[in-house]
C-alpha cells in the first residue's frame, strides 16, 4: 500500500532533481560562453593597445639614445614638442566594468587585468603632462635661441629637464604596458580556448 505513494514520491524527487541539475548545467554553460566572448573582446582590445605601445617602446629609447649622444657631443638638438593625444578608449574594459562582469574571472585575473590598465592610464597621465608642457613651456620659445634651452656647458637648462625626463619615463611605461599586454593575451587565450575550463 505504501509502495505506490513511495515510488511516486521517489519520481518526484528524481525528476526535481534532474530539473534542478539541468538548470545547473545551463547556467555554468551560459557563464563559461559568456566568459569565453568577453576574454576575446578583450584580447582584441589588449592586442590593439599594445601595438601602439610597443611602437613607442621601440622608438623612444632609440630616440633619447640620440639625444643624449649628441648633447654628449657638444650639440643643442632641438626640443620636439610632444603633441601626440595619445588617448585610447578602452571601451571593453569600461563595459566590464560597468556590467559587472568581473565576476566570472578568479582573483588574479581580474588583478591582472586592473593592473594593465592602470598603468595604461598611468601613461596616459604622463602624456597628457607632455603635452601640457610643451604647450605651456616649450612651444612658446620655439625658433629662438639654443641658448634659452641650453646653458654654455651645453646642458639641458633645469626649466626643460621634464622634457627628457618625462620621455623617458614614457619609454618606461609604453615597455611595461607592453610586457603587461603581452602576459594577458597569453593567459587569456588559452583560457579561452575551446575545452578550456
């Protein structure tokens, strides 16, 4: 007499059950496609802010490299005002941000990726400072006297020091950034890869 309610109840609790994995299954299927999407976005995003950085990390040490031989070898080179706006949207990452989708990752990849793009905006502050400069301080004595740039010793006046200085440490960021970027699109491709988990 108790079998029958037993074995309904049994049923019951399989198909429960069942429904309850199944609804499971669906939901870490969903995130993983949803974490595999937004890993490539942002690959893409990453892979195109290092091609600009690693371009300037190239050039500018090769560039102060002249500089400094040719102030070392009794020349005035000119100072080149530093125009470049030099902004680049980082329009995946914001919509990361914004959608809360940070919490599909682990920690240390979500620390990762942070750390990329604030040192990416970190470069972006000192270009922003060049470009100030330059505006305020450098352009305006452009086609005067060498002598306004540099003393009788040939050295760099202390009024234009940020000039070099302020490159270098561009240099210094673009190569980090790079370095950075480079790390991430590694770690994140192959966690994106298909079978990957």
């Amino acid at each position: 007499m108790l079998v029958r309610p037993a074995l309904e109840l049994v049923v019951v609790f399989i198909g429960v059950y069942a429904a309850f994995a199944l609804s499971e299954y669906e939901s870490r299927r969903d995130a993983n496609e949803r974490r595999h999407q937004l890993q490539a976005a942002l690959v893409s995003e990453i892979r195109d802010i290092t091609s600009n950085t690693r371009r300037v990390a190239a050039a500018l040490p090769t560039q102060l490299a002249r500089f400094d031989s040719a102030v070392a070898a009794g020349a005035r080179p000119p100072l080149e005002p530093w125009m470049d706006p030099g902004r680049i949207q980082p329009h995946m990452w914001e919509a990361t941000l914004q959608s809360g989708a940070l919490d599909i990752f682990d920690v240390p990849t979500v620390y990762a990726i942070s750390q990329f793009y604030n040192e990416l905006n970190l470069g972006f502050d000192q270009i922003a400072q060049l470009r100030e400069l330059s505006e305020a301080v450098l352009i305006p004595e452009l086609g005067g006297s060498s002598d306004e740039f540099y003393d009788s010793a040939n050295r760099l006046r202390p009024k234009y020091a940020w000039h070099r200085n302020g490159l270098e440490r561009l240099s210094w960021f673009a190569r980090d950034i790079t370095i950075q970027g480079d790390s991430l699109v590694a770690a994140l491709s192959t966690t994106s890869s298909p079978g990957k988990r």
